[in-house]
DNA sequence: GGGGAATATTCCTGTCAAGGAATATTCAAA
DNA sequence: TTTGAATATTCCTTGACAGGAATATTCCCC
C-alpha cells in the first residue's frame, strides 16, 4: 500500500476507539495513576479498568511500572508520535489542494469510448 | 473530562480502524476514486466496499459527488484537521516532559499515613 | 420502455470483544 | 502465618459488526 508510515500500527486505532480505553488515555495525559485511581476517577470496576489497560500496554500505549502492591501506569510517548506522523502525512488533503474533480471527471469522459 | 477536543469525534477511531476502510482512505489520500475502483483496486467486492464507504461517510471521513450511475468518493479535511489537533495537545506527553515519577510516588507515600 | 452497468440495501450467519461476577495472585504489615 | 488491600485473571453471556449472497435501485442508451 502506499501510505503506510512506519511505526504506525494499525491496531493502535482500535485500542484508541473504545470510549473507556479513550477516558483512560485522557486521564493519564496529565500523570500517572495507579489501577485504582482509574477506576474510581472513570467510575469504572476494577477488573474492567486492568482488562482496559491490559489492552493499552499489549499496544503499547501506557507503560507499567509497579510499586509493592500497585501498578502506576503512565502513557508512552511512541504511539502518539507515530499518530501524529501519519496524520500529518495527510496535510495535502487537509489543505484541500488536490480537489479538483474536474480533471478526474474528464479522465473518466475519455474512459468512457475507448 | 479534561482534554475534549472540540471537532474529534469519538467514533473517527473507530471507523478508521478497520483494516479495509484504513486501505480505503491510503487509496484516497491520492485523489477521488469511485465504487468500482475502490473495489477492484482493494480486492473488495462490491457490496461490502459500498458498506465501507457508508461507515465513512456516516463519519464524514469521506464524501460522495453523484455523476450519473457512479458515486466519486473523495477525502474531507475536517476529521484529519481535528485528528491532528487532537494528537498534537498531546505534545507534553510526546516529549516526555512529565515523566517524573518519583514525585507521584512521594506524593503517594504521604498519603499511606494519614 | 427494455437492458445492462454501477451502486446500494437487505437478510443471514459467525466471530469477537466488552461487561459482570467470582476468584486467583501478590504484597505489606501485624 | 494470617489478614486485608491492590490488582490480575477466568468464565460466561450478550451485543455489535463484518462478510457472503441475493436482491433492489438508479441511471444511461438503444
């Protein structure tokens, strides 16, 4: 395929996509915090917060780090990195340069009697 | 919640993070395409391309412009622009400025003992 | 108006992922 | 070594969603 940036896996949208793994990320924006304080700041049970952030570490998005008994997750910078290169590598289309469709329409009028 | 960006809709994530309808838009990110193309350029058949460009299009990821019996798809800026946006407040995080747990990890001792 | 091409829609089925509840694990402290 | 707190894991059920196949719709052209 044409785009595909290295770096940026697929599977990280998907992670990124469910709303509680969303909240989750939006927590930890500004810190780490530990399994508990998740769950408690998102309203969440406890085992849906660690299945959550189970998912985020296997993508990589946050990072653990254990202290006795709990385990503060932070988030990783890749991820977001990564996000940020590939969408920028659609600037051309965020621009709006390249909307002309008047040329594909003719490209197809001479398709059309070969 | 703290970082909602206004314009990231929740549900772009989701859309984009089927593997076909990713494809479509790397295919797109060139220029227009209709139906058929898409389909033949992505192996697809016909009926599930039309499903996945109904996903975009619901998630005006993309947009149609009707030209007798086809439909032109193209990309919209708008979901990139706030994508981006949204990826970029998490500059902070991407520079690794924060990332000092040891204060968090004193704050958390203070509070063993109250 | 009939036929064929391009596209959309419907119905069905299987798969997968999220939530709930219960349980297992790990650790510190007494 | 037992207790309790913090976290992870397992099992089960249910709902959403993607693909397949068939069909419906819309349009142009003869």
């Amino acid at each position: 395929m044409s785009g595909n940036n290295p770096g940026m896996e697929m599977t990280t949208l998907s992670a990124l996509s469910e709303p509680n793994r969303m909240n989750i990320v939006e927590l930890l924006r500004d810190g780490p915090l530990t399994v508990g304080e998740i769950a408690e700041r998102l309203d969440l049970r406890q085992p849906q917060a660690s299945k959550h952030l189970k998912v985020l570490s296997e993508n990589r998005i946050v990072e653990v780090q254990a202290e006795a008994n709990r385990r503060i997750y932070k988030l990783r910078p890749e991820p977001f990195q990564a996000l940020d290169t590939w969408v920028r590598s659609f600037q051309r289309v965020m621009e709006e340069r390249f909307d002309n469709l008047d040329d594909y329409l003719r490209e197809l009028q001479s398709k059309e009697k070969p």
